[in-house]
C-alpha cells in the first residue's frame, strides 16, 4: 500500500487533495495529513511516505522551506513531491521545480491535473517505495 502525506494548512484542501488524488489512481493509498512543513517534518520522523503533496503558501513553515529540508535529507530527498499553489507565480514555480519539486499544479486542484502530476509514479509503481523513517537528527533545527 503507498503512502501519502498531504500538508496544507486547510482542512478542506487536505480533503480535497486526498479525493483528487483517489480518483487520479491512489484509491487505495494510506493517507496521512499535517496543516504545515513542520507539522510534516515531525510526522516523517516517525512515518515513510511515497509521495508527497504540499501547498506552497502555509503558515509556521511554508512548502518551499519545507522542500528545502526534505530534498536536504538523505533520508528523504527521493520522495518525489508535488506542490500546490493559488499564487500563479512562474517565477516561484521554476525555483521550487529546481529544488526538486515533481510538478506545481494550481488550485483549485483536480483530478485531471494530479492524475497528469502522478501518471509516470503510478506507472512506475515498482519503482517508488516508501523509506525508513528519517531519524531525529536529520531533523535538528527544523523544530
């Protein structure tokens, strides 16, 4: 069974999210959610994931900062993400596409759109597998 973290500081994004992402091919997934990058970051320290999905704008610790620290760990930096952004900032989606985003997909999400974001993935579903839990200092100052 795959795993997915879902981080937006809405409640209903996460639902959404975690809907859209059903029915784009992740019917089955193990779904696990955090209202923000650090809420994220500590429940990775007890928890693998296959897949992450991440709004960009949160409060505590936004999605790029959050980014930043998960492709920073050995740990973690294979779990391929994918961001999600109301802002329509080109300029801001390049820079998280080159720290190691999968994709940025706009909001109000769809399954089409996550389904085209998670295609190769589900495809490849072989070639993705959730890791071992990051160990706390991995983590240290991210709190």
């Amino acid at each position: 069974m795959k795993k997915v973290l879902i981080v937006d500081d809405s409640n209903t994004a996460r639902m959404v999210i975690k809907r859209c992402l059903q029915i784009a091919g992740l019917p089955d997934a193990a779904f696990f959610e955090a209202g923000n990058g650090r809420e994220a970051l500590s429940l990775l320290k007890k928890e693998p994931v296959d897949l992450v999905v991440t709004d960009l704008n949160m409060p505590v610790m936004d999605g790029e900062t959050f980014l930043r620290w998960l492709k920073g760990s050995p740990k973690t930096h294979d779990i391929p993400v994918i961001m999600v952004s109301s802002a329509g900032n080109p300029a801001k989606e390049k820079e998280v596409l080159a720290l190691g985003a999968r994709a940025v997909i706009g909001k109000p999400v769809s399954p089409g759109e996550l389904s085209r974001s998670i295609s190769d993935l589900v495809e490849g579903m072989g070639q993705w597998g959730a890791g071992t839990p990051a160990s706390p200092e991995v983590w240290e100052g991210s709190e």
